[in-house]
C-alpha cells in the first residue's frame, strides 16, 4: 500500500486519487498481476476485489470493500526498517477504520500460488465470521417454511 503526498485529498473520489490508483494498476508487478488473477471476477469465494483502491491517504494494493478486507503483496521495500516502521503506522491506521488486512511475501506468490490462494480464503472465511456471526440455520427438507411444523 502506497501513501500518496500529504496535499492529497482525503476523499477517494479525488481526481488525484484517481489518476494515481490508474497508474498503480498499469505498473503493477509480477507479484501483484498474479494476486489480481486469484481475486479477479469473485474468483476467490466470489468476493469482489478492487485493485489499487484509495482509502485516504492510503492506496491498497487490493481491498474487498464489503469485507474490509485489504490483500497487500509485499515487495522488497516492505524489509527495510522505514519500510516496517511505514506498515505499522499503516496498519494502525486501517485497523481504527476497521479494516483487516492480510500481508503477501511477493516471493510467495509466485514460488506457491495455491498457498498464496488458501492464504486469501482462510482470511475471507474468517472475515465474514467475524462480520456475520449469526448464520441462519440452513432448510432442512420436509420443512415448509410455512410455520404448519408444529401443528
């Protein structure tokens, strides 16, 4: 997840925003295109991911907007002190908004995609539990729905 400069607005609808989350998603990685391939088209638990998506004054690399759920792929710059000590103030930040993020080693993703994958589930299944805690009891057959079982 990138910041933009200090002058941006905080609106994700900023023009500024735009233009910059557009110039991310073209320059994206290797690492970055093959995360996009797993979550592209609700193809992970059908979730629909967004790429370079702006919350101010942040860019996520990928964020399931109805999950709060942000997938950043970490690249080498993530190693270095400023790196870590910017992702924690980062992940601070997002998680006093209530958004749960989920870090990618860049390496992992194109060594073992299927970890990569499982990795992405386990964190949605996790995120709509901790979302959703009151699953309706699923239909059973022979139930009518009608409320005619007791009788």
């Amino acid at each position: 997840m990138r910041k933009r400069s200090r002058t941006a607005s905080h609106s994700s609808r900023d023009p500024d925003a735009i233009v910059f989350a557009r110039n991310q998603r073209v320059c994206a990685n290797e690492f970055a295109r093959a995360v996009w391939e797993i979550v592209r088209n609700r193809g992970c638990r059908n979730q629909k991911f967004r790429r370079e998506y702006p919350i101010p004054p942040y860019t996520a690399d990928f964020c399931c907007v109805a999950l709060k759920l942000i997938l950043e792929v970490d690249g080498e710059h993530h190693q270095t002190n400023e790196g870590r000590e910017h992702d924690k103030r980062r992940d601070r930040y997002l998680a006093e908004h209530g958004y749960t993020l989920l870090r990618i080693p860049g390496y992992q993703v194109t060594q073992d995609p299927a970890s990569v994958r499982c990795l992405i589930e386990r964190a949605i299944d996790e995120r709509i539990e901790h979302l959703d805690p009151l699953t309706p009891v699923p239909w059973q057959p022979g139930e009518r729905g009608d409320g005619s079982e007791g009788r």
